[in-house]
C-alpha cells in the first residue's frame, strides 16, 4: 500500500478511516458501470434526432475529447488529493478550504443533492422503462414505472449495506454483465450490418449552420451524459489501493474503453433500425431501442433476454452511482461543512450508512420526475458549480502550490483543462440558445444562487467568513462540527 503524500495527510481524518481496499480493476469496474448502465440504451434515439440523422453520431467523438480532456483534470487531483468526496475535495483545497474553495465546496454538495441524485434516478428509470416492454399492460400507467424506479432505487441502496470488499466483490460481477450485453449488442449489429441506413443522411446534412452547430450542442450534452462516471473512483479516494496510479488510470482506461462501446452499441442501432422510425418519440423503439434492436435481429426470445441484461447493466449503474456519491455528504460533513449526523461510519461494516441513506432517499423523490428533463436538468445543474469551477480551481492550483506532490500530471498542461473548459462553457449555453431552454438555465442558476443563499445565512451563524475573519487552517481537521444544524 503506498503511503499518502503530505497533501493527502493533511485532508484524511484521523477518525474513522475506511480502509483501502480498491485496486484498478475495482475502479475500472466502479467507473464504467456508472458510464454505461442505461446511458446508450436510452439516449441513442434522442442522439440521433439532435440533428435528425445517422451524422448526429459525430457528437460521439466530440463527447469523448472533452471527456478525455476533463478526465485528465481529474486524473491530476485525485491522484495528488485522493480523499473520500472528490470534487468537493479538489475544489476546497485547490481554490483555499479558508475562504473561496470552502464556499464553492458548499455549492457543489449543495447542487449535489439537486443534480447527483437525480443522475441515480436516470438509470431506476431507464431500467423500470425497459421492464415495461416486458409486461406492458402490467406497466401501462405512468405512475406504476415511477413506483417501480423507486423500489429499483430502494433494492440497491440496501444491498449497498455491506463492507466495501463485498461492494466491490459484487461489483465486478455487475460489470461483467455490463460487457456481456454490450459485446452481444456489437457482435449482434456488427453480423446484421445495413450499410445504407447508416448512410441514410437527409437533404443538407453536412451543412455548417446554426441549427446544426447547436444540435450537435445538444447532442454532445448528452453524449457527456452517457460518459458521467469517469470521475466515480475519485469519490472513494479514501478506500483506494496506490491512488497514485489507481486513480489516474482508472479514469483514462475507463473513457477509452466506453467510447469505443458506446459508439459501436450507437452504429449497432443505426444499421438495424431505421432513424427515423427510432427518433418518434411515440415508438417502441424511441423508449426501449435495445429490445427492440435485438428482437430485428435474434428474435422475440433474444430481445426479452436483452431486457433483462440492460435492466442489471442498469442496475449496475444505479448501485455504482449511489456507492460513490454516498461519500459526498460523508466527506463534507467530516470536514464540519454539512450535517455531523452524517459523517458517521457504520459500527461494525465501516460504511457512511446515513450517508447512504440520505442519497437514497433523495433519489427515490427524483425516480418521479420525466427522464428527459432531469438530464437536461442536472447536466446544467453540474458544469458550472462542479467541472467549470473544477478546472479553474487546478489552473489556481498549479499555479499557487507549484511544489505540492503530483503523482500524475496532465499530458500537454495546460490545454486539455482549457479545451474541457471551453467545451463546458458551451455545452451549457446551448440551450439558452432555444425555445423553452431558459427553464433549465433558471435551474441551474438557481440551485448556484440558492446554494450561496444558504452558505452566506449559515456562515453568520457561524461568524465565519466572508462576514468575519476566516478561521484557522487547522480547523477543518476536526472530524465533525460540535453543534447541529450548521454547515
């Protein structure tokens, strides 16, 4: 086990400590099971109608540089500040835990619980959407699959009551099955392969214009949602073996391996089911592609036996997500910027358990809401207050500690943190740029103002800063704060 660096040191508490147990595989497995779980099963078809078209696949390969660009971001911190909570982490300790990092960390968990629990809830829905092409008369009220998403919701949150070796045990498991349905998908449209559908482009399809420009804007926001997750080792920087290398690796070998998947599951599609056909959102193929792909192809039995594996993939994700991200209020309240109630450990199985509760809770509430608005919601919700902020924090970083330890450095410093930032920046203005798209802006606005709101009331309470001299470093090292109710 190698030996944290004085940077880590300073950020681990001494009280209750998880053990490290995770290696790359762990994270391999962790981060591609939160990236593929119902991402392409779902977001295919509404891929494909950005720009109404197979040439709406190039969005793939813009998604993936910035992926690969913002993952290099994260490589660099979690392996020089690899602590259970990750971006919360990396923004207080790059930006000043004293003063501005403290607040934009309180943003990130306070946006966290708005955007990270509803990114759980995607994948409850993508899988109890897909049950229902299984047993439609069973599901045919709308109210019966959101149920449903919160039971899947509920299963995972208890089977996530268990030691992290365990997790991880049944992890690999899950991920398995992930590559098992996604290689079937390949192999079973790379064998059926209709050249002319993929080549089915429209009148003026190449065409350089403003609706194409913000289409693949479009299309790229939610590419960038099938690649959240690349980042998920991160939040368990605590429990990680050799963070120094597990971290950095793998979040890299992760992108790679789910761009190549992703794209050939899309060209899979897109041979074997007309476009136009899969971009109605009224059709079988629209809200269960995978099914409906495989029952073209193999038969009535194969697409009901595809169902299923799509629904475990989608359980895998649900279970990856909701293990990562139950670190989050853990971490900030150790680190007295939440709640102390939930900076507990489980007595004897060593786990965040309130922690985990609360996320829980907070994602079945999100398996209600329409599956479309909430990825629109919580990706403008996210690049503000968590990569934006992330990569202006490492910027600052290197800059003002040039000597603090970094295990891995980003290749070509500084432009891949800036091509990430640019594309962030315009990910985000994209939908401001069309009808009904400044409701998703008022959101993530108001999660950042709302969040502001709240740090600047409790800071008052607390005279603290920015109303009162900023306390003392060392401060931040108690594991909890003495009263409740405070940050």
């Amino acid at each position: 086990m190698s030996q944290p660096t004085s940077t880590t040191a300073a950020l681990v508490h001494p009280h209750g400590r998880m053990p490290r147990r995770l290696g790359l595989l762990n994270a391999v497995s962790i981060n591609m099971s939160n990236m593929v779980g119902t991402g392409p099963f779902i977001t295919v078809p509404a891929i494909v109608a950005t720009l109404g078209g197979p040439q709406s696949l190039i969005a793939w390969g813009v998604g993936a540089l910035l992926a690969i660009a913002d993952g290099l971001v994260f490589a660099e911190l979690g392996s020089a500040i690899p602590a259970s909570g990750g971006s919360y982490i990396f923004l207080r300790e790059c930006l000043g835990r004293a003063r501005w990092g403290r607040m934009l960390a309180w943003i990130f968990v306070w946006q966290f619980m708005f955007s990270g629990t509803l990114e759980i809830a995607t994948s409850s829905i993508g899988m109890a959407n897909y049950t229902r092409f299984l047993w439609p008369n069973l599901l045919a009220n709308p109210w019966s699959v959101k149920i449903l998403a919160a039971a899947i919701t509920a299963l995972a949150m208890l089977a996530l009551y268990r030691k992290i070796q365990d997790i991880a045990r049944l992890m690999l498991i899950l991920w398995i099955g992930m590559l098992v349905t996604a290689g079937w998908v390949i192999v079973a449209g790379f064998t059926h392969l209709n050249i002319p559908l993929l080549l089915d482009f429209p009148p003026g399809a190449w065409h350089i214009t403003i609706p194409f420009i913000l289409g693949l804007g479009n299309g790229t926001m939610l590419v960038m949602f099938n690649f959240l997750g690349y980042y998920q080792i991160c939040y368990l920087g605590d429990e990680v073996k050799r963070p120094d290398r597990v971290v950095p690796y793998g979040v890299i070998i992760s992108i790679l391996i789910v761009t190549v998947i992703d794209f050939f599951i899309s060209v899979s599609f897109v041979t074997v089911v007309p476009w136009r056909e899969m971009v109605n959102p009224a059709s079988q193929a629209f809200n269960a592609i995978g099914s409906v792909f495989m029952e073209r192809v193999q038969g009535h039995w194969a697409s009901g036996l595809m169902t299923i594996m799509i629904e475990l993939t989608a359980f895998a994700a649900t279970y990856a997500m909701m293990l990562g991200y139950s670190r989050i209020p853990y971490a900030a309240a150790l680190d007295g910027a939440f709640f102390r109630y939930f900076g507990e450990l489980h007595p004897t199985r060593r786990f965040p358990h309130r922690s985990l509760l609360l996320v829980g809770l907070l994602v079945i509430v999100s398996c209600f809401f329409d599956l479309v608005e909430i990825i629109t919601a919580l990706m403008l919700a996210r690049i503000l207050s968590m990569f934006v902020a992330q990569i202006i924090g490492l910027l600052i970083y290197r800059k003002t500690r040039p000597d603090a330890p970094r295990p891995f450095r980003m290749w070509f410093y500084p432009l891949p943190a800036l091509f990430a930032l640019g594309g962030w920046i315009a990910i985000f203005i994209t939908p401001a740029l069309q009808p009904h798209g400044w409701q998703y802006m008022a959101y993530a606005f108001g999660t950042i103002v709302t969040g502001v709101a709240a740090f600047l009331v409790l800071a008052w309470r607390k005279r603290d800063w920015p109303f009162f001299a900023p306390r003392a470093q060392g401060a931040s090292e108690t594991p909890v704060l003495e009263t409740e109710g405070t940050f």
